[in-house]
C-alpha cells in the first residue's frame, strides 16, 4: 500500500465516525419533528366525550362532535301539513343533513283520541326515512305495555333506538312507578328486538335522573343511555335573561354525566331529547326574532358540545307544537325558519366533507 494512502487511513477512519454521528443527529432531528407534528395533531382542541358505545347510526364528527346532536322532533300533528305529509319539509331536512328523528308511538291521538293504527305508525317511520335520518322511537304509553310492545315488534329494525315514555314527571307518574314498570318491561322489549336500545327516564325535571339511576343500578336492568329534556327560559325571563341561561345546557350535562358516572361506575351516553328556548305554550314572543333564535341555538348547541353531550333533539320540526312557534319550518309555506338555518350551518361546520 502507498505511503501516502497509509498516512491518510486514520483520518479517513475519524471522518467516517463523524459522518456516522452526523446521520445519528440528524435522524434523532427527524424523528423529533416528526413526533413534535403529530403531537400538535393529536392535542388540538377537542370537547369532552367519553362514552362506552355509540348508539345505533351514531357518528363521530370534526372536533369529537356527535353526529346525533343534530337531531328534532315529530310530536303530535296539530295541522295537516306538517313534517309527516310534507315532502319538501323531509327534503329540506334530508339536505341539511340533520341526523335523528325523535318520534312519538301515541297508543291515542292527543288531538282527536283516535286509537293509533299501524299505518300511522307507517307514515311516522316513513317520514324518517324520506328525511334521510335515524329513528327515535317514544313509547309514550307506558302504562299501555300491550300497546308498547306492539309498537316494537311490529317496527323491527326500521327503529333501534327507543325512549321508554316521555315526561314521566309530568304526567302524574312517580319515579318509584317508573322505575316499576321499566323494570318489568324493558327485559321483554330486549327479548322482541335485541339489537334495539333502550333509553330512561326521559324526565322533564333533570335531577330525576339521580333516583332512577339509583332504582336501575338496585334491579339491574340498566339503560342503554340517559335522557331528560331542557328549556331554560319561561315566562318571567327578558330576551337577555334567557341569553343569559343558555350554558346551562353544559351544566345540566354535566351534572347528569357525573350522576352516571358516580351511581352506575361506568359511563353511558347522555342525551337532551327536547331542547328549545322555552317550553310554555305559546313561548315568549322574542323567539320570533331571527337574531335571538340565531344566538340561542348555536349558543346551546355549542355549550353541548363542549359538555361532550351524545344527543339531542330540537323541539320541534314542523307538527305545530307551541302554536307553530317552536317549529323549525313555517307549515304555511313550507320554508325553514331561522332556527333551522342556525342548526345547518352547524352541520356544514361539523361534519365530515361539509363546507367548512
């Protein structure tokens, strides 16, 4: 071997362990960065959600949003037109993209007294489907069990998620009653559909939760999710008190969450199925202003989702309720209204391939 090339070796030896240190710190470097991009990823602000299981359609959207938040009401029909016989409101629906239907399986029409056939139990599940949404069933007659159970065979699959009654609180009912004939019902209701899921106590008065969530951990027979129902204002509340009331949907969501969590030891998913600004029949006038309504709904749905609330449901679509003026489309016209337009940009904002 040349001199030369001898006297160099030892020099070419130092480089290359130079060059090796130098590719070990650069690739340190790069693994660094890599994980400083992926941790900025995964720590972007996202509202609080912890749930065992979704329910049946459920979605999670941008931002840890449920997808079932964005859902309303088909109550009793009032007037004829109405979300039910009206294709352009179900289209309107459908377009939006609203996601949960919440509808009522009277054993009797509330209006005439009619006993409820199954081609209006039809119609109320078709008008689901037309709106491109998934089914909420209310068994509101719960002390009608051969009536309920009907309705739950008879439907199948076209319904998977149902509340057992409705405003038991409000309709003379106790929650020791309740609880009595969730008890003994709802073990049959699983044996007819077992892929349905069923939801308590649907109260009017969220703090009755707690006791039924006591009643249901002594015998057993757990829900598949907690609901109750939600209008912060009445009529001794200003335009700016109720504003003021509008984070109480987090606090109320809260509470009962914390209920679930501290009676049950698990947590189940938590659900406002009636939501509005306020529940008196007419509700205060200033809900006809489109600023006001525009305010409280995205307000109250942004105070759910920082809650982590699973689902909820606008009271109401289009049946009449609160002399029409809690409805989201004017059935005059059929066009949406103010509240309806608030609730779509919010879809836009939310879900996966909207516009935002």
């Amino acid at each position: 071997m040349p001199k030369t090339l001898r006297a160099r070796q030892p020099l070419d030896e130092k480089e290359e362990r130079l060059a090796r240190k130098l590719a070990l710190s650069f690739f340190a470097l790069l693994i660094v960065i890599v994980a400083l991009v992926l941790l900025a990823v995964l720590v972007q602000p996202q509202h609080t959600r912890v749930t065992s299981s979704l329910l049946p359609g459920q979605q999670i959207w941008k931002n840890n949003v449920s997808s079932f938040l964005f859902g309303t009401n088909d109550t009793q029909e009032w007037i004829a037109n109405n979300v039910e016989t009206s294709p352009a409101i179900q289209q309107a629906l459908k377009g939006a993209h609203f996601t949960l239907m919440r509808t009522f399986f009277f054993a009797k029409s509330l209006a005439d007294g009619r006993p409820t056939s199954d081609a209006e139990i039809d119609q109320r599940l078709k008008a689901i489907e037309n709106s491109g949404m998934t089914c909420l069933g209310v068994l509101e007659p719960i002390l009608n069990p051969t009536f309920v159970k009907h309705v739950v065979s008879y439907v199948a699959n076209r319904c998977d998620i149902y509340e057992f009654g409705n405003e038991p609180d409000n309709n003379g009912l106790s929650m020791q009653q309740y609880i009595q004939d969730w008890n003994s019902l709802i073990p049959q209701l699983r044996q007819i559909n077992p892929n349905a899921k069923f939801i308590g106590p649907v109260v009017a008065d969220y703090t009755q939760v707690r006791p039924f969530l006591t009643g249901v951990k002594a015998s057993g027979v757990l829900p598949d999710a907690i609901s109750f129902h939600w209008y912060p204002c009445g009529e001794n509340d200003s335009r700016s008190d109720c504003l003021a009331k509008v984070d109480t949907f987090a606090q109320v969501t809260s509470q009962v969450k914390e209920w679930v969590r501290d009676i049950l030891g698990r947590d189940l998913p938590v659900g406002i199925t009636e939501w509005n600004y306020d529940a008196d029949n007419p509700p205060a006038l200033y809900g006809d202003d489109p600023a006001f309504i525009a305010q409280f709904t995205t307000s109250a749905l942004h105070f759910m989702m920082q809650a982590g609330l699973d689902f909820a449901n606008q009271f109401d679509a289009a049946s009449g309720a609160g002399m029409g003026k809690l409805d989201m489309f004017d059935v005059r016209t059929n066009r949406p209204k103010p509240q309806y337009d608030a609730i779509r940009s919010l879809i836009d904002q939310y879900r996966p391939g909207g516009s935002s």
